[in-house]
C-alpha cells in the first residue's frame, strides 16, 4: 500500500492520494487536540495528516474543528462532515493505569487502536507500535465484538503493550499548532491542554 501524499490531500483532482478529510477531536490527559484524519481511498489505509518539516513529519493540531475547518478550506478542501468525531482517550489511559482493576472501556479502546495506527502511518512512525500478528488480530476481533473479557494472557498484553506505545506516540508526537498558510512548528511537544 502506498502512503498518502500530504501535497495530494490538498490538490484539486489528485490521483490515488488519500480520501476524505475528517476533523477528529482527540481528548487525552497529557495532550488535547482536534487533528485531521484521511480517509484511505480504495485500498490505501487511512492516515491522520502530518506534514513534512525539516526531514520530519508534524501533526497540525487546533484547539476548535472551527480551526480546521478554515485550514483545510484555505486549501481548497473542507473536512466531509461538519462534526468532529471523538476519541475518549482519558477513558483508555485512566483503563491503562489500572487494568486489572478497572473495566476495559471496550469502544475507546477500539477507537484509540485505530487512531494510534492512523497516526503512526501519518508520522511515518510505525515502528513505534508493535508489530502486530495474530495476537493481535485475535484480541482485535474479540474487541470488536465487545468480548475483552475473552482475551488471553497473551493478548491481554499485546493490547496493553500496543495502546501504552500509542499514547506514547500521541503525546510526543511533533505537532504544529494552529497551523497557518505556511506551516510554523511548534517549539515543544509538550503538552496542547489549556489552550
């Protein structure tokens, strides 16, 4: 599968470089913020949008989808819905702080799980998740069909091993915040909560 050009999300009647732009408000502990999710067109994978920035990709982030929607229509496209979907993430880490105490928050952690796959494909990162087998697909599937109280030893911990690498991902992922016409980095990567 081939990656989806950023330059092609935003040009006008692009061949094969990605699908619809979605604006997704992601709620974490240590970060908040709304990014732009791509829809995979055919059989490309989606993407969360990063952009190139001195030999690295950054996650343009905005406090409002008010924010990104001005963003993306200044460059000819619009987000293809005018809501924001929501990724519960404080659920997933207050799961992951305590697991074995607490009840798997089973439609969150489904959410972060493909977000944090989204985002690794977008950051160029995917070596900072797992590599996933059939541990995984199996734990995935049982997710799905809301049956994580079925998960193996062995797939209890893939899941585990996999959403704490994503919200490692997450939180310290460049971002470039309000992004304007010309992209300007952000200094740290700290956290975006407050704004």
């Amino acid at each position: 599968m081939s990656k989806i050009g950023t330059a092609d999300v935003f040009t006008a009647g692009r061949r094969g470089g990605g699908g619809s732009l979605y604006a997704y408000r992601v709620r974490g502990l240590g970060r908040s913020a709304v990014v732009l999710w791509i829809g995979g067109a055919g059989d490309e994978p989606d993407q969360v949008l990063a952009l190139p920035d001195a030999g690295h990709r950054r996650v343009p982030v905005f406090v409002t989808v008010r924010q990104a929607r001005a963003y993306t229509s200044r460059r000819g496209r619009k987000p293809a819905v005018s809501e924001a979907g929501v990724l519960e993430l404080t659920r997933v880490q207050h799961w992951l702080a305590d697991p074995v105490r607490r009840h798997v928050p089973s439609g969150a952690v489904l959410d972060a799980w493909n977000f944090f796959e989204d985002l690794a494909r977008g950051l160029g990162e995917v070596h900072r998740l797992p590599q996933q087998g059939a541990v995984h697909n199996s734990a995935y599937e049982k997710l799905f069909g809301d049956e994580s109280d079925a998960w193996t030893p062995g797939e209890w911990r893939a899941v585990l091993d996999l959403l704490t690498a994503g919200v490692e991902l997450w939180n310290s992922c460049p971002v470039i915040v309000k992004p304007r016409s010309s992209p300007v980095p952000d200094s740290g990567r700290g956290s975006l909560r407050g704004w």
